[in-house]
C-alpha cells in the first residue's frame, strides 16, 4: 500500500513511510522556553513506533509572540533545547521537523503582558476575552521576518531535518493573510496580493536560512469558516506562489479532511455544534492540482485508520500528518502497520489521574486538552 511507501522531498530527504506526527502543542515546557524531560518523552515514545516523520509542537520565534508555555527557538540559549528536541524526536529513525510560530493577535497576555501584543493590525480577535493588539510597525513586520529566519538557522545548527512555518490556525502568519485581521494599507496588506507578502517572506526568509539540503514546509488553513474570511480561492493563489518557493511540502490544517472543516477561530469545543463547512472543492484535491508535483501535499484532520489515511491519500495528498489519535494512543502506528486496528484506545481514560504515567502525555497537556471539552475523545 501506498501509505507505507517511502516519500523523497525535493530537499532529497526522504520519509520511510507517508505518516507524520502532526505538530501537537504540550503547554508543558519551561518558563525559559527550554524543553521539558516529559515532553520529549511524549514525542519520542510516539515516533518510536516509526513514522516517516515527527513535527514539533509549535515553537516560538520571539518571546512577545508566544501564545502558550512552549518551546523557543528565539536566540542561542535555546539551541541545546532544540537539540534534545532533535534528538528525541528522531530516536527510532523519524525525520525530525521543527514547526515555527508567532501568536500575534492570539499570543497570550499573561505571559508577555498585555501592553506587549501585537499583531499585523490593531483588531482583537472572535475569541472569548480577547484583547485589542497594536499595529506593528513596518520595522516590527521585518524583525519578525528576520526571527522566522534566525528560528530556522538555530534548527539546522540543531541538527532537524527542516522546518515547518505555522502559516495556519489563526497565528501570525496566518493573521496576515486574513483579511479579517489585517487592514494594513503598505507592502504588508491592502490587497489580497499585499496580504500575500508576509507569509511569502517568512517562506523565502526559512528556505534560505535552511539551504537547499534541508526540509522546508508551510501549514495553511485553506480558508476561513468565519465571514469575510479568506476564501479556498485566494488560498489556492497562495498556495500556487509558496509552491514556486522551492518549498518541500504544504500541509492542510484541517479538523475532518473529509468535512474540510477548518480551525475556526473562536475555538468554541463545547459550545453549540456548528453546522459542518464543506467547500465545494476538496482543499486536498484543490491544492494537490494547483501545487501540480511542485512539492508535497500534506493532509490532516481525524485520520483514525489505514483506510482513512489511504483516503487522504486518493484526494490527492502524498503525506498524513496523524494528531489526536496519536496523543491517546502512542503506539497508534504499531497498531496500524501491524493489522490491531480493533485494538487502538478510542479516547482517553475518564479518569484523569492515570492518564500522563501510563500514554507519557505531559500533566499540563492533559489538563489543556480537558479544558475544552470535546477536542479529544474521551473513554
Ligand atoms: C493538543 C493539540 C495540540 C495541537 N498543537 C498544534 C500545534 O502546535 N501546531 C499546529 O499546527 N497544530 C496543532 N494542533 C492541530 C493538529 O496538528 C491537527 O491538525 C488537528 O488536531 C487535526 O488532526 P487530528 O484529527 O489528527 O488531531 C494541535 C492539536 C491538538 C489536539
């Protein structure tokens, strides 16, 4: 089956198999942005059941963007971090991918203070208790385009195999793009090609920190559920730029790939079921055609088995990108490749004490995830 085949990057990397550990936040390092013991184990007992590759949890580029407590990739002190990070993730063979992000309007107040966010334009977002940014400057705009880079020279120097820009989810990269957050009128917004220069410049900036040897991705939201968003249409153009980048491979964020039910930004778990959005056009099937074998296509949202990944796979994505199942059942590959599907734990324990010794999920992560009720299945 095609899910087991390997997969060569343009870069020449090449993945053993098309499953990847999708980036899963832990909320559960040190204040200083340095790895915790509990989160490398989360990572590397879950890669160590050989997927292709393993993409980190989101890792901040500077310290006013982080959005929780999380990794950094923002100066030199933070290189031995990233090179235990590097070491765990790709202890069984898993091609180690760093993911790189800025909050923006979504960077998280008790941590940076609120008079220190900012974001592509002084607009708060739909999230309950969200408070108003500032408008970066233009030299704010292009200092976080030199961090992207510096984060993406610190991840070579840490020995990845490439790296990942969080272009998706409503963080910064993403923020530019939208025309919901940014009302800029200079070279970073105004027209939907001006709202292009952003996210352009941080997939330039990684792709030439990197070097040409080096995996070099970009996660997209393939559009907005919310009104007067983005549409699948202006993605696809962003899309057809970013694959013109040299880049190694796009991933579609998406929470059903087969609903193409995008993150919406409120983020509401527990809240009125919404109606599913579904596009006319597949967002997988739509960029596999646009990006047309420029480089790979990377699908996600609740692939559960085999077949759902095979199905991914048909619509036209090369690569799985695996989340939720993952986190509660770490030897979710081993089951797969090995026929116990029947055998997967569906959802995580109802009792909660349990849960971080026996699946190695960080307390903090447990208590994030139970926090939104409906996220992750529960037993
Ligand atoms: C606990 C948790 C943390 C996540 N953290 C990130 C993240 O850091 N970066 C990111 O791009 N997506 C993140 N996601 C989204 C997942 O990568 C994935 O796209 C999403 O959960 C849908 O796929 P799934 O159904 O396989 O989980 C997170 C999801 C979960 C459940």
């Amino acid at each position: 089956m095609v899910v087991w085949s390997p997969f060569r990057f343009n870069c020449g990397r090449e993945m053993a198999n098309r499953f990847a550990i999708a980036p899963l936040t832990t909320d559960s390092s040190h204040e200083d942005g340095t790895a915790a013991d509990e989160e490398l184990e989360f990572v590397r007992r879950r890669a160590a059941n050989g997927f292709g590759a393993a993409i980190s949890s989101a890792t901040y580029v500077e310290d006013d963007g982080r959005s929780w407590q999380g990794t950094g990739a923002a100066h030199d002190g933070h290189l031995q971090s990233l090179q235990r990070l590097a070491g765990a993730m790709r202890a069984a063979g898993s091609l180690a991918i760093l993911q790189i992000y800025d909050g923006g309007r979504i960077a998280k107040p008790e941590l940076i203070g609120e008079q220190r966010m900012r974001a592509p334009s002084a607009v708060a977002s739909l999230r309950p208790g969200a408070r108003t940014p500032r408008a970066m400057t233009p030299d704010e705009v292009e200092r976080l385009i030199a961090s992207f880079r510096r984060a993406a020279s610190l991840a070579r120097k840490a020995g990845f195999d490439g790296v990942e820009v969080h272009g998706a989810n409503h963080y910064a990269v993403h923020q530019f793009f939208s025309p919901r957050a940014n009302h800029r009128d200079d070279h970073w917004g105004g027209t939907p090609a001006r709202r292009m220069n952003f996210p352009l410049a941080v997939a330039a900036a990684v792709r030439d920190a990197l070097g040409p040897n080096l995996i070099a991705g970009f996660r997209v939201t393939p559009f907005e559920a919310e009104a007067d968003g983005y549409t699948l249409a202006d993605a696809s153009l962003l899309c057809n730029e970013l694959a013109g980048l040299n880049l190694d491979y796009i991933s579609i964020s998406l929470d059903d790939f087969r609903k193409s039910r995008p993150q919406r930004e409120t983020r509401v778990y527990d809240g009125p079921v919404e109606p599913d959005v579904i596009p006319a056009k597949s967002p997988i099937t739509e960029f596999a055609r646009v990006i047309a074998g420029r480089c790979a296509v990377m699908a996600s949202g609740g692939i559960r088995t085999c077949a759902d990944a095979g199905e991914a796979i048909g619509m036209g994505a090369d690569l799985v990108a695996i989340g939720r199942a993952v986190v509660v059942d770490p030897e979710w590959l081993s089951k797969v490749r090995s026929k116990r599907e029947a055998s997967i734990l569906p959802g995580l324990p109802g009792d909660k004490s349990g849960i971080a010794g026996t699946l190695s999920i960080p307390p903090r992560m447990v208590d994030y995830m139970l926090s939104r009720p409906g996220w992750i299945p529960r037993l």
